[in-house]
C-alpha cells in the first residue's frame, strides 16, 4: 500500500479543510504582482526593502568588524580554482577579490601532466566593459565544452546577469579571441556540443523554438559551420511535457550525441544520435538515478539503476551501475553489462563528483554512512566482465570529487577536502602514483576543530546521519551552531573546504568565534541510495524536515546547544528547507537564512522552471498532493500572531530558475505577520548571487545577522 493510500482518510479531511486555502493562494493570491521579475511595482518594492535591509543590518554591533574581517579574509590568497586536464594543456577559471567575475587561464603541462606558468585568455570583468553586458562565466566542463583532441576551441556559455539565459561563442584558447564568424547562439536557454571541428549539436529556445515544461530547449540538431542557426532542422525532439533534455556526447573517433528526457527528476530517458543526425532510443529503463547519463567515456554510457530491472534478459539489482556499449561491433543484446554492484549497506553517490569515466575506466565513490572511498572498473576484455580496484580511502568526514575531462585519455583528476582539510588536486594516470596539481592556501588554523559523524531518531523511526564540525575545546554551556542541508533531487551535502554551500571565506568569521556547524544528511538527497531520495518526495515530503528536526532536537538533547544559539541556512532547495522549518518550528531556531529559495509551493510551475519540479514536491493539480504541499509550503503557512526567529530572505532578479518572486511573497507575508524580516535583492547574480568574492556585501551582512543574533557575547 503506498503512502497516499495509507493516508487517505486523513488526506480527504485534510482537503476539505484546505481547499479554500489552495483556491486563494493559486487564484486570488494579493501578493501575486510580487512574481513579475522586472515588473516596475515588484522592482521597487524589492529595491526599497533591500534598502532597508542593508541600513538595518549594517547598523548591527557587529557589522564593522565582520566586515572588515571579510575584506581581509577575501584578501588571502583565493582557493585554487578547479583544473581541467586538456591533452597538452590545461584551463582553469581564476577568481580573487580583484577579479570576482573571473579570468579564463591556460597553461602548458609538462611530461608528468601538471601544469606550467599560467596565462590569461579572458577576463570576464574587461568583457563586461567592453561590451556593456553584465556577463558571468558558466563553467560546467570544459571537457565537454572544448573540441578534441587539440582542445583549442571552445563553446563558452556567457550569462548575462548570471541567470540560466546565456550566449554561446566560441573561443580560440590558442589566440585567445572569439572566433571571427564562428558558432554563436543568442541569449537564450541552450546547449551545444561539439560533434566535430565543423559541427555542433545544438538546442536553444530563440524564436518559436520548441521547449519543455520548464522552457528549455526540446528540440536539437546537427549545425554546421557557416549554416545559419535557423536552418537546424531537428534531429531529435523530446516531448513538451519533459522537464529538460540534456546533451552529452560518447566516443572518440566516432562522436555521437547522448540525448537524455528528463521526463520528470526520476524518469529518464536516453537516445543516440549519430553525425548524419540518425536517432535511435536506447534500450535502458527509464527508472534510472538522477541526473540520467552519469559519464561517458571512449564506448560506454554509463547510468545507474533506480530499480531492479531486467535488460536484455538479465536482471539487475537497484543502484547498480551499469553500462551502455557503441561500439558498433558489440551485438545488439550483449550491450549492456554491470560495472559495480553495491553491497548491501553501501552505495554509489554519483551525482555532482561521484562518479567520472575515462577512455576505458570508469571511477566511483562508495560511501558508507558518510565515509567514502574510490574504486575504479575496467572492462579490460570488451567483454563486459568489469574488473574492480581500490584507489584511495579518505579519512571520516573528508570528501572526494571526481573529474575525467578528456575521452581519449587515462587521466583523472581527485580533490580531497573537508571543512578544516584544504582542498588539494592530485593527477592519477593509468597506474602511476599520484599527483599533487593543487592545494588550497589555509584560511584557517583548523588544529583546533573536530568533525564528528553521528545520527539521530527520526519521528517514524529512520535512523539519520549528520555531520558536526565543533570546536575541540569549546566554551562552557549550549554552543552557537549553524545548521544547513539540501535534501531533494538525489542531492548530497558533504564537507567543503569553506565552499560555496558553507558560505565560502565567510565561515571563518564564525568558526573563528567558537561557533560550530552540523548538515544532517536528511531524506531526499542521496546519500543512501534512490530510495532515501524517494523517500520525501512529492507526499512524503514532510519526512525531509522530520528528519532535519531529529538532528536539531538531538543535539539540544544531548546539551550541546540549545533553541537561542541555533541558526539555519540554505540556498534554492536549501532554502525551502529553512524558510520551511523557520515556519513550522520556530521554537527551535534563532535565525533563519533563506538564499535564493522556493517558498510557494502551490504557484512554483508559474515562477522560473518550477513547472519541472512537480515531480519532486507535488502536483497542485492532484488533491492530495495539494493537502500536502499546503501543509509545510512556508508562504501559506506564514500566522500572524506567531512568534518567528528572525529571517532573512536573498534573491536575485535574475535567478530565472526558480524566480525572485518566491522570496519577495515570503518576506512580504513574514514582515505582514509581524515578524523580523530583512531582504536583500542583488539585480545581478542569478541563482548563485550569495558568493562572496561577487558580493561581499551581502555575505558580511549575512554574517553580522547570524553573529549578532547568536553569538551576543561577541
């Protein structure tokens, strides 16, 4: 019986109650005009609040030295940027204070695979002059986005503002000049990828383009060089109700593009499409892990199973992962083969790092109730026999990330980091020892710190783990602690060295203070597996922040801290979370931070790419996924009368992906509430607009917030 059924009776008063509720939060919303992004009355609400919120938390006592702590802590030498391993060369994008949008940068490497003396191709700042257009530099991969095997060209993805909309130019690293007449695509959401030195597959959504639900590209095809883009006829359309079709290619000499329906976070489905623009789907389950495609390599497409499933006669665990053969000398039947079977209490968490491929090797991280290693498997024979072996183990509460930028080598780039451990890159080719390319300067002497793996009780009984980074010797009664976590998508939260999901540079300001920070690695992300992601999605969603709350109360349990000294933060699904708990647990929380977050659950499909997400939070056009939805939904669940900590609520205009509109309503229904409400909107920045080296306003003020509200001694 399935949780809806189970919870039905109560679903069906729960919905006789709420459906009023539901009808004037879709229909007769009064803060709805707060939605339109550039609309002039939601822009000048939102500059005049921001204006408030920078004289009001500027005022704080502790905002002069916080500040001015930050300026020397950005000062430091910058954390090393990621390096990609390009055949001869290597590319990296450099950010400092004196350089926050950054500079692109090449260098030669030497016969060991590391890099030599630096030079800059870009500086995004001088761009911007230049041309008068607030671009940021996206990097996902240049490994992807730089033509093979000279790795010369590339396919830059410029964002204006810094939102999903972005211009692809292509880049000559060599000469360090745009292209003169080469591949261009106009601001628009769009992908490309190289198939050859004079043909690209490409998706955007310029003119009457057709695009998902989310309003991404659907529709892709082969454009060659000189062809005018409107020309493109397609060689693969997915459907308009997909959320997003994502583009990768697999092979070397003979590049085919990997065509991936996301027909919701948790349904996918993959296709090939060859240089004559012949598509065929493959023949894989369409219950595979976020997001879809994990890695290709010289041959393989390389997915992991969501499901027990049988392919092409032969069954397969769930979280196994397997791959897809082209080669076009494997027969059809004898294609697919498993790379990694998890045993029973460990799992593959390949998302965002976990999982990379490189010509004929493919490389994973397994965890174990948050400890990890690295193992590679390699299928030496063609066969589909893949053998396995052990690479590297890492200390309790370290993270390891891994990268394979280029298909036609052995070559794979580690970082090993942890939220006192500098983040260093190693080199590991074929079997040799590794090598060190990078190590992040110290920001801070991190002797002094401990980082503990415990659990605690959720309220059905599910046992949950958390991190805790906490001083060694910390000051007598309940510790200052800050909390944060994500919890959706198949997401995992590990430790960073002073990362962007900790707040970069300016964690040191409290850690510096005595303060300590705890993520609990609640349902929904992936730490153990596509069933803790299933586990709080759509009505089960509530699970997530039950699970959240155990750790909270745990630790106030055990007396480590207590309610006045905990404050939570957290940025998009981050966000929903602590505007979620900020509003139904207020007692247990002094702060509330809020960054770039969804709040309204019931109009997010009318906000940004929203319409994608049904799938993960729920249906508003499904009764008793609407009960749900309007249960924890912090915008319809703001009571005037109640006593809220302190919120403050951070956007940009520009984050086109999930829409400022979700923070303004959420900070005007609080401060209509009578609570303590401060917001702050950047009109650049996008979804990534609290970053410290682009806006150190905004984090130093972020800082004074929690310092002053939990930390009063200081």
């Amino acid at each position: 019986m399935t949780f809806t059924q189970r919870m039905l009776p109560a679903l069906a008063l729960g919905l006789a109650l709420c459906l009023p509720a539901a009808s004037r939060a879709a229909d007769a919303d009064a803060l709805q005009w707060l939605e339109d992004p550039h609309g002039a009355q939601a822009l000048a609400w939102a500059r005049q609040a921001t204006a408030q919120a920078r004289a009001r938390l500027g005022a704080l006592p502790s905002h002069a030295t916080v500040s001015r702590e930050l300026g020397s802590a950005l000062a430091q030498a910058p954390a090393e940027p990621d390096q990609y391993l390009l055949g001869e060369r290597a590319v990296r994008l450099y950010r400092d204070a004196a350089h926050p949008y950054g500079l692109l940068q090449t260098a030669a490497r030497d016969a060991q695979g590391v890099a030599g003396e630096w030079k800059t191709v870009l500086d995004v700042a001088e761009l911007r002059k230049r041309e008068g257009i607030p671009f940021e530099l996206q990097v996902y991969s240049f490994g992807s986005s730089c033509l093979a095997p000279e790795y010369a060209r590339c396919l830059l993805r410029l964002s204006p503002g810094g939102g999903d909309e972005v211009e692809i130019r292509e880049f000559d690293l060599t000469t360090a000049r745009f292209v003169d007449g080469g591949f261009r695509v106009g601001k628009s959401r769009a992908f490309a990828e190289w198939m050859s030195a004079d043909q690209v597959l490409v998706g955007h959504t310029l003119g009457d383009q057709p695009k998902s639900l989310a309003g991404w590209p659907a529709a892709f095809g082969l454009w060659k060089r000189g062809q005018a883009l409107a020309d493109v006829k397609p060689a693969f359309q997915g459907q308009p109700g997909d959320a997003i079709v994502q583009a990768t290619t697999v092979g070397t000499d003979r590049v085919q593009a990997v065509l991936t329906r996301a027909i919701d976070y948790s349904t996918f489905e993959v296709s090939l499409v060859d240089a004559s623009g012949a598509s065929r789907t493959l023949p894989l389950p369409q219950a595979i892990k976020p997001f879809g495609v994990l890695a290709t390599s010289a041959r393989h497409i390389v997915v992991q199973l969501a499901k027990d499933a049988t392919i092409e006669g032969q069954p397969y665990r769930a979280e196994t992962v397997i791959a897809y053969d082209t080669d076009p000398a494997t027969p059809e039947g004898k294609r697919v083969s498993a790379v990694y079977v998890p045993a029973a209490d460990e799992f593959v968490d390949a998302g965002f790092g976990g999982l990379a491929a490189t010509r004929d090797e493919v490389f994973l991280i397994i965890n174990q109730h948050l400890r990890q290693r690295v193992v590679a498997a390699r299928d030496d024979d063609g066969d589909g026999r893949w053998s396995t072996r052990k690479v590297l183990d890492v200390a309790a509460g370290d993270t390891v990330s891994l990268r394979a930028d280029e298909r036609d080598r052995r070559e794979l780039a580690i970082s090993v980091a942890g939220f006192v451990t500098p983040r260093s890159q190693y080199l590991l080719r074929d079997d040799e020892p590794r090598r060190l390319l990078a190590q992040d300067p110290v920001l801070m002497d991190g002797a002094g710190f401990t980082t503990e793996i415990g659990s605690a009780t959720s309220r059905d009984g599910t046992s949950v783990d958390y991190f805790l980074l906490k001083p060694r010797h910390p000051k007598p009664g309940p510790q200052p602690l800050l909390m944060t976590g994500y919890g959706a998508f198949g997401i995992s939260v590990r430790p960073g060295y002073f990362d962007a999901i900790v707040g970069g540079p300016a964690l040191k300001l409290w850690l510096e203070r005595g303060g300590s920070l705890a993520i609990p690695a609640m349902r929904g992300g992936g730490e153990r597996g596509a069933a803790w992601h299933t586990a709080a999605i759509r009505e089960k969603r509530q699970n997530s922040y039950d699970d959240f709350i155990a750790v909270t109360e745990h630790l106030i349990r055990s007396g480590f801290t207590a309610p006045d000294r905990i404050g939570i933060f957290g940025m998009s699904n981050g966000g929903l979370l602590t505007a979620t708990l900020g509003t139904q647990r207020p007692d247990l929380f002094a702060a509330v931070v809020s960054d770039v977050p969804l709040t309204d659950l019931v109009r997010m499909r009318h906000m940004g790419m929203g319409a994608a997400w049904m799938n993960e939070y729920g249906n508003p056009d499904v009764p008793e996924q609407l009960a749900a939805m309007l249960k924890y939904s912090p915008y319809q669940n703001v009571r005037p009368g109640t006593r809220y900590p302190p919120f403050l609520v951070t956007i940009s205009t520009e984050d086109n992906r999930v829409g400022p509109g979700h923070a303004r309503k959420l900070a005007h229904r609080l401060a209509d509430a009578g609570a303590t409400t401060y917001f702050y909107e950047d009109e650049e920045g996008g979804h990534g607009v609290s970053d410290a080296l682009r806006n150190p306003e905004l984090m130093a003020l972020r800082m004074s917030f929690l310092i002053d509200r939990l930390m009063p001694a200081n």
